[in-house]
C-alpha cells in the first residue's frame, strides 16, 4: 500500500514496486487521480492494483486504508507512508493552526498507520515499511518550518518501530529526499522567493535552476531513483536494513 500515489514521488513508489510484481493499493484524497494511477498502473506493469481514495488526516482513516488493502490482497506486506509535506512558511510567517495541521498530516499518519499495519506482518513473520521523509531531516529548510519541526521526530518513530518488530522479520526504514522534480517543488517554488521579487512562472524556474547548482550532482532527483530506493528497501535484499534514514539528495547535504 503506497500512500499519496496519484502522483509525484508516491505514484514513482507504486510504479516501481509494481515493476517487481507487486499488487498494489494506492492511496490518494482524489478519487478521480488515484483511480486513473491505479488504471494506470495495472496496464503498464501487468499487476492488480486497488485505488483507495482517503484523507488519512480524517479519524479512522489510516487503519481503514490499511484494512482495506488487506481484505483486498488477503494480508499487507509492504506499508510506504507517504503523507506529503505541508505547505511552506517561514519560521516567523506560521500560526499555531498551520503547525497543527502539518503535526497531523506528517506525523499522526505515520504513527498511526504503522500502528494499524506493522503488528500484522510481525504475526507472518515478514513486512516492509517505508517511510517517505525530507531532506528537512538532516537540515533545517528555511521556508519550510514545520516540516524542518516536525519531521526529525519521525526519525525516533522509525527506530521505535524498527526495533520493535525487528526479531519478527519487519523493517522499518525512511528515504528522506531532497530536491526533486515533482508537483511539491514547484508549489515551494511558488511559496519562495527567488530572490528578484517573483515567486512563479521565469521565478521558480530560477529557482530551480538555483537549487541545481547547490547540489554537487548538478540537478534536481527524478521521481523513479526515489521510487527504484524504496523498492529496494521492500525486497529481501535489504533484509538486513532497519531503522535507517537514507537521504537521497544528490550530496546536497554536507554533514557526516
């Protein structure tokens, strides 16, 4: 079950898992976007897919997520918990409501779908977590204060959760990206400054070209390299991988 998959680094998570033959479940707010990935999908890879369409900020809508995808496939192997990041803000710009709602969306979703997803596939003696970060992780992002708040502490419920299902064949892992080329960096790029006093159309490209230039690779991260390290992360290759955070950021990041 792959979270957010109607577009952008979520629907590169269930393409890639769907090239290995996987059955999967996507989940997305939009009906109409989740069902057309999953037509999608299924046509591309060959694979079952299922489109559950839920906002899982909504009471009861992580686990109801979670037990669907069960009943549809007979039992969940593998969880990305994809939530999205919340809208971008200065440290200074953002009232309390904005940090509630970010604390909901990218914290609570987390928790609670591990929570509703990791005991069974302890029970079967194998399972998969992903848990999709941000490169906020490692570094503070100036104009995204709360996701730069909030989602380091999803790194100590990663290690809580890895290291409590660890003995029972589950693993927990988080894939915190950088600067990628999808729909959520250019709605930062329309919330940021570029430094001449625009924030979209030539602006954000600015920007983009900006942010190229910070990383040594020289360009911005395709959603499918994001989506090939989170099928990895799923597979029996890595089983030997748990309670890690791997930053994919093109070596923007420059602490050890």
């Amino acid at each position: 079950m792959i979270c957010g998959a109607s577009q952008g680094l979520g629907r590169a998570c269930a393409e890639a898992l769907a090239g290995e033959g996987v059955k999967v479940a996507l989940v997305a707010r939009r009906a109409d976007a989740v069902e057309a990935a999953a037509r999608a999908i299924a046509a591309a890879h060959g694979v079952e897919t299922h489109a559950i369409a839920l906002d899982l900020v909504a009471e009861g809508a992580c686990e109801r997520a979670v037990r669907e995808a069960a009943e549809r496939f007979g039992q969940l192997d593998i969880l990305v918990a994809n939530a999205g990041g919340p809208p971008p803000g200065f440290i200074d710009e953002l009232d309390d409501a904005a940090w509630r709602r970010a604390f909901e969306l990218t914290f609570l979703t987390t928790v609670r779908l591990g929570r509703a997803a990791l005991p069974a596939m302890a029970e079967r003696g194998w399972g998969r977590m992903v848990v999709i970060g941000s490169g906020s992780m490692a570094t503070p992002i100036a104009n995204l204060a709360t996701s730069s708040g909030i989602r380091p502490g999803l790194k100590g419920v990663v290690k809580l959760f890895a290291e409590r299902y660890a003995k029972d064949g589950v693993t927990v892992n988080t894939v915190a990206p950088g600067y990628f080329r999808t729909e959520r960096l250019i709605e930062i790029a329309h919330g940021s400054s570029d430094g001449s006093g625009g924030t979209t159309g030539p602006g954000a490209m600015q920007l983009f070209r900006r942010l190229a230039a910070e990383i040594p690779l020289g360009r911005l991260g395709e959603p499918e390299e994001l989506g090939a390290m989170v099928a990895f992360l799923a597979s029996d290759r890595a089983a030997y991988v748990t309670g890690q955070t791997v930053l994919l950021d093109g070596g923007r990041n420059h602490g050890l």
